[in-house]
C-alpha cells in the first residue's frame, strides 16, 4: 500500500454548517488565503432555496475557524451583477495580486454560469470589478504574478464541445481576455475521462507552475469527484510539462462518500507555507470542508515520476 501524498487533518470535516451563525445548509467549496498572518476562508453555502452565497471564516493555524457573523459576498443588487448573480454566487478562488486579493467566482442566472472578478485589500470589504466570461465558464484561476507582461489565468468552458477541458487565457487588465488555447484534456477510461477543471490557484514551484485539478469519473451509481496535479512551464504556462496519471485524492471518509452530492472531493484553495508544504482545503461530498497538509516537491516528484499526456 503506497503512502498517501496528501494527508488529511485528522480534525475532518474542519467546518460543517453547523459552525455558521445563519442558516445554511452546506459549507464547501471554499477559497483560502494568508492576511496579515491569518487564514482567510471563502466559502459557499447552500440556502434552502438551493441557491448559493459566499460566506467568511479566519483561523490562525489553518484548521481552526471562526465563521463571522454575516455572509461576505450575495448576489449581487446594482447592475450588472443584479442579474447575471441571481440564481446564486459560487466556487471561490482567492490570488494575491500586486498587492490585492482578487476573487474569481461562478455567477449563476438563467442566462447560464458566467466568472465574475472582484477585488479587496483587507477582507472587510470588497469590490466587484467586471464578468470576465461569457457564459458557460467555470472553475478560473488567476495565476499570482504577470507572464510575459500579461495576468494569466485557466478556466474550464462549462461545456461537451471540447468536452470540460482546461483552457488557458491572457489579459493586459484582467477585464479584457484572449488569446485562448485549450491545454488539458480529459482521457478516455482513466479517473479523470468526464471532466476536468481546474482546482486551487496555480503554485509557482523551482520546476514549473504546480496546477491541482479535479477529474471526473462516471460510474453506475453516479460521478466520483478526485483530484490530480499537472505541472505548466514556468515562462510559458500554456505548455503542459507533464500530468500526474494518478490522483492525489479520492472520496474516502463518509462526509466525502455521503452528503449533498456522493463521491465528491473538490478543491478552491492550496495555501503554500515558507517550510515548503502546502495546506489544501476541500469539499466534501459538497456538504463540509475538510483540509490536508502535502509536500510541495513531492507534488511535483508525483507529477513527473509517471506523467500521461495532457491531450
């Protein structure tokens, strides 16, 4: 039995919806970040209409955390968020950039599922900055620093055209987006062949950008939802050096195997540390949040040690 690359806080579920001072009925899916020596978390919740907001919670180790008292983020009311938020706000993911945390997140109507952009400085507030897809889109990271003077990011196009493949997209204001080339693809009967989307932000490692995805995989008794490792070329992230051929993560404990959706472990958040591990957080069976510890290097050993190609 191999050893387990990531290992799971045995302090699993570390925030369940009973940890929230309003009412909701799921926590996960959340976005992660260090702020003035704390963890931040931005996490999405299920109201009992089925529709979703972005709630906060800080912790100083990590593991422990506090919710606050009111939701940060809700669909939006002044236009034009008022009516492409309506159905709900989703999936957040946090980059620090020159000097500010910007947050990608779904943007649900019924005109489909679009990314909106926003930006704060300190938590407290936040600022909408612009919808920077058309529909349908999900699953964008923002890349933590410019590119060949451009802000990078990857995204998943919410469709069975090119089917749930990873894109990769360029920008001179992170408004305006183009340049667009698809750069992973799903495999045909392997863990990940249904879908693929991007996971945490992408980690900036010696050896290339460390990307942590999510893979899909149908079964008779519906999706399993893991997680997997790809690694981008450091100066030209639109090449794919090498995906790991198997996963990193897989629904084990009950509160990943049972709850809103079965079978599911999804990941908005991996928060590098200074001694070169990596706290990962993710959801499980879309109901809880749960957090792991991994090795950076050994992520990327991973990675390289037993590749597959990314198309």
């Amino acid at each position: 039995m191999r050893k387990p690359i990531v290992t799971r806080y045995p302090g699993n579920p570390i925030l369940t919806k009973d940890d929230v001072p309003y009412p909701v009925e799921t926590v996960h899916n959340a976005g992660v970040a260090r702020h003035d020596g704390r963890y931040i978390m931005l996490f999405r919740s299920h109201l009992d209409t089925g529709r979703s907001i972005i709630g906060i919670a800080e912790s100083d180790d990590g593991f422990a955390f506090r919710v606050r008292p009111e939701p940060f983020l809700t669909p939006g009311t002044e236009p034009p968020s008022a009516e492409y938020e309506a159905f709900g706000v989703e999936d957040p993911r946090i980059t620090f950039l020159e000097g500010a945390y910007y947050i990608t997140y779904s943007a649900y109507s019924k005109h489909g599922v679009r990314i909106a952009l926003a930006r704060t400085t300190d938590f407290e507030s936040v600022e909408r900055i612009s919808l920077i897809t058309q529909a349908d889109y999900r699953n964008t990271v923002l890349f933590p620093e410019r590119i060949g003077g451009r802000y990078v990011r990857l995204d998943r196009p919410h469709s069975e055209i090119s089917p749930w493949s990873i894109w990769i997209s360029y920008s001179p204001d992170l408004v305006h987006w183009g340049d667009s080339q698809v750069v992973m693809k799903p495999v045909t009967y392997h863990w990940d062949e249904m879908k693929i989307g991007p996971g945490a932000p992408p980690i900036k490692t010696s050896r290339g950008w460390l990307n942590i995805y999510h893979g899909v995989f149908p079964t008779m008794d519906g999706c399993v939802y893991r997680l997997g490792v790809a690694l981008h070329d450091l100066a030209d992230p639109a090449k794919v050096l090498a995906v790991g051929d198997r996963w990193i993560l897989a629904p084990e404990n009950p509160w990943e195997l049972v709850g809103y959706v079965h079978n599911v472990v999804f990941t908005c958040a991996a928060v590098p540390e200074d001694d070169g591990t990596l706290k990962l957080y993710w959801g499980g069976a879309d109901t809880c949040l749960c957090a792991g510890t991994a090795v950076i290097e050994d992520l990327v050993d991973f990675c390289l040690a037993a590749p597959r190609p990314p198309m």
